[in-house]
C-alpha cells in the first residue's frame, strides 16, 4: 500500500531552529490543520515563500490531537482574512430611498485565519 504524504504548512523560527505546525481556524472558530496533496497546491494558496513539512495522516492526527483540534481539512480552496467587528465609523451598506438594497458578498462556507 502506498504511503499518503501531505504537504503541511508550517512556520520557523527567525534562526531556523524551529519549526511548528501552522494551524488555521473554521469559519465557526473551531481550530483544524491543513494539508495539501502537492507543494504546488500549497503554494498557489498560501503562497511560494510558505514553508511546508511532509507528514502522513496519522502523523498529522497525532501531533494535532493533544491540542484538541480533531478536524483536518485537506485541499482546502480558500483561505479568508479574520472577519472583524464594523467599526462605527465603516461606510453603511444601506442603499438610497428607490434601489435596490446593497449588502455584503455571500460569506464563503469555509474560512481559515492563520493563528
């Protein structure tokens, strides 16, 4: 049976000398890990410059089950900034008296923050 690897994003410290899993969050706020199933999948989402490990499913299950994170996204398509509060002073998305009403793009169904 072949071996599954995933391609994990990770970060490094400023020496080099060590190297953590990068982990994101759902849309709902729970946290999961990703992995992907190339480096240029990796890449054309998080980026050329992401570091990445390899890691098999189990692997990645177990480094990630003692931080209470059980989900693992895999090929995940896209990755979302955090959503903030509006501020008081961001513009309204009401429309003027006789248009049509304006609002904000459908929210995707999955979103990732880089913790």
């Amino acid at each position: 049976m072949a071996r599954v690897v995933w391609h994990v994003p990770v970060t490094t410290s400023g020496t080099g000398s060590t190297t953590a899993l990068r982990l994101f969050r759902l849309r709902d706020g729970r946290r999961c890990a990703v992995g992907f199933s190339s480096p240029e999948a990796l890449a054309a989402l998080l980026g050329p410059g992401q570091a990445r490990t390899e890691l098999a499913e189990p692997a990645l299950r177990e480094l990630t089950a003692p931080l209470g994170i059980d989900t693992l996204v895999l090929d995940p398509r896209m990755v979302a900034p955090s959503v903030s509060t509006p501020s008081a002073s961001a513009p309204s998305l009401t429309a003027p008296p006789g248009t049509a009403p304006v609002g904000p793009a459908p929210a995707p169904t999955v979103q990732f923050q880089h913790r």
